[in-house]
C-alpha cells in the first residue's frame, strides 16, 4: 500500500488504478474512500496532485467537466500561477508537439483568469518579477503554441527583455517566422529586432498583413518595411535572390511578389500608415508608367482625348524623372508616326538627346517652322448626344452669394440630374478630390466650383445636404454610391452623405435590368466604343455622349468651354433618359417592379440591388451590350460548359468551378492571347475584363467573347454569364468540379482510412485543444469542406470510388498512384471525431481533400435563382468493404 505524506491517504495514482478496477472487484467500500480523496486531491493546494487528479477526466475527453474541475482547483490554489510554473518544471511531456494535459491547464488558466471580477493574482503576487524569470525559463523550451498564454498570464512584456529578444531569435533561427513576428509583436520588441530581417521570410510566403501588424504602431520601421518592399520594384529586380538568401523559407509565393502585385501592397501600406510616397520611388514611378500606357491607348488608339487635355497629364506624370522619360519616348515610337513623335516631344520638352534620329530630325524641322499647329478634332458633333439647353442657362456657381442667387431652383421639388467630375489620378494618389458637381434640373445646369465653396462656405455643405436628403426630390444618377463616397472623402462635413440620401435613383442599376432587343448592339471595331452612360444615353436616345473631355484636367481653372459644355451635358442627359424610360419601359423589357421603381417619389439606395427574377438580365456586364436574338441562344448543361477566365476573374473562375463549369485561369503575367489560342484550339468561351476584350474578341468566333463588370462581385458576374449564355445548373453540379485545380475526378476515403492516412503523414489526432487556436479555427470554418445537407435535404454524394489501399503508393505515404499526394495537413484534427460525419473526399488532381460541412447549403442558397429543379433526395452511401 502506498500512502501520501501530504494527504495521510492513498496515493492519487493508486487511488485512480483501485477505482479502475473496483466495479469488476465490487469493493464498493473502497470506491467511496478512493471518490473522497480523488476530490480531495482536486482541491489541493499541491500543483502536482491536483494535475495528477485531472488525467483520468483528460485521459477520457470529458472536457467540460474537466474544464469544470480545473476552474474549482484554481480557485483552492494559494497561488495559481507559480502552481502553473510547478506542473510545468515537473514534467517534459507538454514539450513536444503531441496534445498534453500541461498545455490544455496552461490555456484554461489563462482563460480562468481573465473571467475573474478583479485583477489576477498576477497583478497582486509580490514574486511577479521572480514567476517572470521562471517563465521566460518555461517560455525558451515550450512550443509557439503556449507562447500567447504564457506572456499574457505572467505578463511578459513587461518583464527583463534580454531572455525574450533570445527566445525570438531563437525561434527565427529555427525557422519559426511566423511565431517570431507574432510572439514579438505581443510582447512589443519590434524596435529592438532588423524589421528586414524579421519581415523577408514573410514577405516571401505572402503573409503581409502579418508584417503590416508587425509594424503597426511604429513609424521607423513602417518606412523602413516600406523602402524595402520599394527596392524589389525595381526595373529588372528579380525576387529570386532574394529567395535563395533565404533558404529555410519554405511554401514560397514569389508569383505573389510581382511588381504589379507588390506596387499594389506597397500603396496600400502608404496609404495605410499616412507616409509619403516620396519613401517609394520605384512604385510611383511604376504607377506612373502605367498611367502613362493608359493615356497613350486613349489618345492614339481610341483617339478620344484632345492633344491639349494628353499633354497636360503627361507633362504632370513625366515631370524631370529621365526613366519615365525613356518610357516614353518608347509608347511614343510604338503608338504613333515619326511626326506625331516630335509634335509631343515639342510640346513636352523631352531632352533632345534621349530621341531616336529620325524623331530628332523631325524636331528640328519643326522647331524651324516655330511650332507646327495641331490637327483639330475631325467636328463629329453630328454623331453624339447634344445638350439641349442654351449656353446661357449653364450657370458656373463659384461662390456663396451665387449659390444664393439659384438657391429655390436648386431646392425645387421634381427631378434632379446629379454628376461630379475630378482629376483623374490614373492609380498614382488615393481617393481623387472632386473638382465639380453638376445638378441638372429641366431647362437650366448649375456647375458648383467644390475646389472654392467646399473649403470656404459651410452654407454649401448644408445647401447639398438638403438637396440629397429631401424625398421630395427625385436625385438621378449614374453610379452614385461610388459619386458620393468621392464627395464624402473630399468635404468632410458631407463625409456620410450616402446614409444620408433619400428620394434616388441610380440608373446604373437600370442600366443593368436592360434588355435591349429591336436595336442593333453598338458599333465596337476594337477600339471605340461606348461604355456606361455613353452607353445608356445610346441605347434610350440614339446617340452617345462625346467623352472626349473626361480625363481632363478638372482642377484647371478656368474651365474650357469644351469642359463646360460636357459636364453640363452628363447631367442633363440623365433627365431625358429618366423620361424615355418611363414612358415606353416595355420597349427595354424592364420588369413590372423596376417599371414602377422610375416613377417620381421611389427611393433607390445607392449600391442597393434587387434580387433580379430569372427573366431580368440584372448583372449582365454592362461593357457588353445584350445582343439581338438572346433569348434563343440554345441551352447547354453545366458540365458542358467551357470557358477560359484571365487572371484578374480568379473569385468568377472559383464561382463557376463550383457549379460544375469546367473553368481554365490564365497564370499571372501570361500574355492574354494565350486566352485566344486556348479558346480556338478547345473549344471555349473567353471570359476578360478591361482593355484585352477589343483584342481577343477580333480573334474568336462571334458570341465567344465576353467581358465581365469588375464592379461586380463574384457571385453576381457567375450569375451573369450564366444567364448570358444560357447554361442549365442543376443541384447535382454543386462541386462536381473542384474549386482549386479544376479536376472532375474524386475518390471517397473512409473515415478510418483517413484517421490511418493521417497518422502515417504525421498528423496525429488531438484529444483535446491545447491551446493551438489555429487548429480550433480552421475545424470552424472547414476551409475544405464539401457540405453535407442543403435546403430540401439533398446531400452531397457525387458519383465516385472508394479509395482503396492498390490506389496509393506503398514507398510514399499519402501519395496517389498518379503522384498526387493527399492535402491532410489541411484537415483539422477535430473533424475526425465529428459524430455522423461518414466519409471524405480527396481530388485526384490537386489532393485537396473535402468532408461534410455546410457550404452546400450556403452555395444553393446564394445561387437558387439559376438553379433547376428540386434537390435530389437524400441518400445513405454504403460503406468499402
């Protein structure tokens, strides 16, 4: 018999094996003494016996009533945390990666005492500074898992420095990036660690909200991460040597680190942490040789800005940088004629020396002849939409006494038509400041000067606040939400405006419901052609908008007369159209619903979208036109379904993929007539945004080819070019294809084949949380789950094998006959022990592998309007022999 010096009883191990075997004994006397000192062991003020009384509940996963008896055993503790120092010096087994009853008490303490009504004992333990020393001992061997508790229980940050910054670089020095930014991001040791250093590896991994954390709060290291990033944007900078400094970085990302991709982060930070973009050079000067592309397509290809409006913008973004000089004179060389070359050479005093001889010769000839006059606009006039209001009554209101003066015509109860212009800044600043509002009312334009009166008059503020917020008032427009963002950012006291608005109607959105079948869709020959409102006022007048004047310089004062007359004409055109659409809503097959939204007095709300019926086109992609005949398009099967997506459409690609659309991405960088050649040559339908459109439309079949709204979400495009295209999605296309990789072909893996396939991989089944809250989120959100039941109570249960033992390679555990190897380190333990959850899936492409979760019921319920008839109904997959 063994006896307890400290209780006067039975030891608590001896105690737990005689009650282990009493029932079978039925020594009933003794399981009642073993019960009284099993409880006097939970409440004991020894560490080591109350953790030695929590292994049969831990050993049994009774989690809450462990997680009961640990609170009550805190509280007998005279001091819970050198009793948590005394488990932890007693015992190695919480040191290795394997779930340990020393980790779960570790967490659960901490989650203890933050419940507490007052300050931890921590707070008020005279030996603070000597529990510190102790656990910065514990904290140099524990894994990165029981770091957080740690530092929060024994307050560590506000311990001896020394030891931590040894821990981190520890950590760093084995690898560890991630838990050495975060650790040291808690305990506030950024100033004292090589932000570059510690950043790099991240960086490489693509992890930069995890930098961007670890910076937040100081501004030296801000700018220094900031310079960083900028010296790999540099012309012909290649990240790879980078990459091989740093050879324990594993899972490298470095397509994530493109220039494109790494000027777009790097901005994001600048505007982020309020620095100047003069801390970049090499990002500005990549913006602003893309805006520089930019103009050149719009007055050499398209051809619709003037010579005036061009160089002006160009003379801003060029200014003395001899780079984005060079890169100029090569758009200039690539773009235009030798003549056309040395007249914008001219006018914007590019050095002479840095010009090709033939534009050099060119320059001189026209230097002789003073300047040579600029060709004038070919006057079209005839061709576009024309403002129908007398140039007397467009009134430039610059001051509050002007304001004044039109004050009852701008307040006048009816319709408004409401615009603003500003500069644009082609990516190269953050939000553009508005320069212009237009409000329209019939007869008369008001063009208010906001660079004046929204600095000098907060009349004007409370003038607009009225006009927006006044039901009475019908407000037009044409992409208000984004329109009022802009005013908000640029008055502040007009910074909530949109919450504010009431009596609008966006005719985007109208726009959008469109069907336009008895007219012929707009000339588009691969360069011109009329977006958005131009659009619009086409397809309801007759004739676009001339928006030539567009990009011009809105800042500029005084305005020109071209200026003048098109801001005047935006917003009047949306008075006319209002009216032609409610007049004749039938001729643009305009459901019944939105037929009454155009009447006078309903409210739209900027942003807001209707849920559209099957028959209203409501997300079409506004750049494409719905072409004559539509209706009859024949139908085609999901599975049938093949399309070609560019880069930029990867969130579309992951929507259609997961209706059973067999979905091709372009890489990142891969040149868009890739798109083309692969549609040809297999048979599928181009999916792009933006400029490539003109070009890969010339080079496929008509009808496939279609560009897609980017202002649109994801969901809303993939309904979009499902309707357009007329593709049948039934219930059981719902993940026939996986979202990663594309592949058809899945095998269904047992439960117990996939605990086996874990175990040989090396992840191993957790019996209870040990404080890895990466773990616990990832069983919650199941990343990788197929759903089991939806609406209707249809399962997900595609037709597939079981995997069996001859499918996989003996030499290679987790690995595929076919080489692929088996995603498990993305299956959170947790899952395996999910009561009802039968099998898995793994794809025979990528290896990702899915279970039963819920995202069947979100996709149905997000995609119910294209989808076709009834759920099919549940039904019991047998299980491999």
């Amino acid at each position: 018999m063994v006896l307890d010096k400290r209780t006067g009883g039975l030891s608590g191990r001896f105690l737990w094996v005689l009650r282990s075997v009493t029932p079978h004994w039925g020594w009933k006397g003794l399981e009642l003494d073993s019960d009284v000192v099993f409880q006097q062991n939970l409440h004991s003020q020894d560490p080591l016996l109350f953790l030695q009384a929590l292994q049969p509940l831990w050993s049994t996963r009774e989690l809450r009533q462990l997680r009961e008896e640990a609170w009550r055993g805190f509280a007998a503790l005279d001091n819970p945390l050198a009793g948590l120092l005394d488990m932890l010096e007693g015992s190695r087994g919480w040191q290795g990666k394997d779930p340990s009853l020393e980790a779960w008490v570790t967490c659960e303490l901490q989650r203890w005492l933050q419940a507490q009504p007052r300050p931890g004992q921590a707070q008020c333990s005279l030996g603070l500074k000597e529990l510190q020393a102790r656990a910065v001992r514990v904290l140099a061997e524990s894994p990165p898992s029981l770091a957080g508790p740690l530092v929060s229980i024994f307050q560590l940050q506000d311990a001896d420095r020394s030891p931590l910054l040894a821990y981190v670089r520890q950590l760093h020095q084995e690898g560890k990036f991630k838990e050495a930014v975060m650790l040291s991001t808690k305990l506030k040791l950024q100033p004292e660690l090589d932000v570059e250093k510690m950043g790099t590896p991240l960086l490489l991994q693509d992890k930069v909200n995890l930098v961007e954390r670890y910076v937040d709060g100081f501004p030296d290291l801000q700018r220094r991460l900031l310079v960083l990033m900028d010296s790999w944007c540099q012309p012909d900078f290649d990240i790879r040597v980078v990459a091989r400094q740093h050879l324990k970085v594993t899972s490298l990302k470095l397509e994530k680190l493109s220039p494109k991709v790494l000027s777009r982060q790097v901005l994001h930070l600048l505007e982020r942490f309020g620095l100047d973009p003069a801390l970049c050079p090499n990002v500005v000067a990549q913006q602003r040789l893309a805006a520089l592309r930019y103009l050149c397509y719009k007055r050499f290809v398209e051809r619709s800005m003037s010579q005036e409006n061009w160089a002006d913008h160009v003379q801003d973004l060029v200014g003395q940088n001899e780079w984005l000089q060079e890169q100029l004179l090569k758009l200039l060389t690539s773009h235009s004629d030798t003549a056309t070359a040395a007249q914008c050479a001219l006018d914007l005093s590019l050095p002479e020396a840095r010009l090709p001889a033939t534009v050099a010769a060119e320059l001189s000839r026209l230097r002789l002849q003073e300047r040579m006059a600029e060709a004038p606009f070919e006057d079209r006039r005839d061709d576009y939409y024309q403002l129908p209001v007398a140039r007397e009554n467009v009134h430039f209101l610059a001051s509050w006494e002007d304001l004044a003066r039109h004050e009852e015509e701008l307040l006048q109860p009816g319709l408004v038509g409401v615009d603003l212009e500003w500069r644009p800044s082609f990516g190269t600043g953050g939000r553009p400041q508005v320069s212009l509002m237009q409000v329209a009312v019939e007869g008369h334009v008001f063009l208010l000067d906001l660079l004046v009166l929204s600095q000098t008059s907060q009349a004007f503020s409370q003038l607009v606040l009225r006009l927006l917020s006044d039901p009475s008032i019908t407000k037009l427009g044409y992409g208000m939400a984004g329109d009022l963002r802009s005013l908000g950012a640029s008055c502040p006291a007009l910074a909530h405006v949109e919450k504010q608005l009431r009596g609008s109607l966006d005719l985007q959105q109208v726009h959008r419901q469109m069907r336009v079948v008895d007219m012929p869709a707009p000339s588009v020959d691969g360069t011109k052609g009329p977006r958005g409102l131009s659009l619009l006022v086409q397809q309801v007048l007759g004739k676009p908008l001339d928006k030539r004047q567009q990009l011009s310089n809105w800042d500029r004062r005084p305005l020109s007369e071209a200026q003048l007359v098109y801001a005047a004409t935006d917003a009047y055109c949306l008075l006319e159209v209002y009216r032609v659409l409610c007049r004749d809503s039938t001729r643009f097959h305009l459901s019944e619903d939105l037929a009454k939204s155009l009447r006078p007095g309903r409210s739209q709300r900027p942003g807001a979208r209707e849920q559209p019926s099957r028959q209203e086109a409501s997300a079409l992609p506004q750049q494409v036109p719905v072409a004559e005949g539509e209706d009859t398009t024949p139908e085609i099967q999901a599975r049938a379904f093949r399309v070609v997506c560019d880069s930029m459409l990867q969130g579309l690609a992951r929507s259609l993929r997961c209706l059973g659309v067999d979905v091709l991405v372009l890489g990142t960088g891969e040149d868009h007539r890739r798109a083309a050649e692969v549609a040809r040559q297999e048979g599928r339908v181009i999916l792009t945004s933006g400029l490539p459109y003109h070009k890969l439309r010339a080079q496929v079949r008509a009808g496939r080819c279609l560009s897609v709204d980017c202002s649109l979400k994801a969901r809303q495009q993939a309904k979009a070019v499902l309707r357009h295209f007329n593709v049948r999605v039934t219930h059981a296309d719902i993940f026939s294809r996986c979202q990663a990789c594309n592949c058809d072909q899945y095998l269904k893996v047992s439960k117990d084949m996939m605990k086996q396939l874990m175990g040989l991989s090396g992840h191993q089944e957790s019996p209870s949380n040990t404080g890895d809250e990466d773990a616990q989120s990832k069983d919650a959100q199941e990343p990788g789950s197929a759903p089991a039941e939806a609406p209707g109570g249809s399962t997900y249960d595609p037709p597939c094998r079981w995997l069996e033992a001859s499918d996989l390679q003996a030499s290679v555990p987790g690995t595929l006959g076919n080489g692929t190897r088996l995603q498990l380190a993305g299956v959170p333990v947790g899952v395996l022990r999910r009561p009802g959850l039968r099998h898995f899936y793994c794809c025979t492409g990528c290896g990702k592998v899915f279970w039963e979760g819920s995202h069947l019921g979100r996709v149905t319920a997000n995609f119910h309007e294209v989808l076709e008839g009834p759920p099919a109904p549940a039904s019991p997959a047998s299980s491999p022999s």
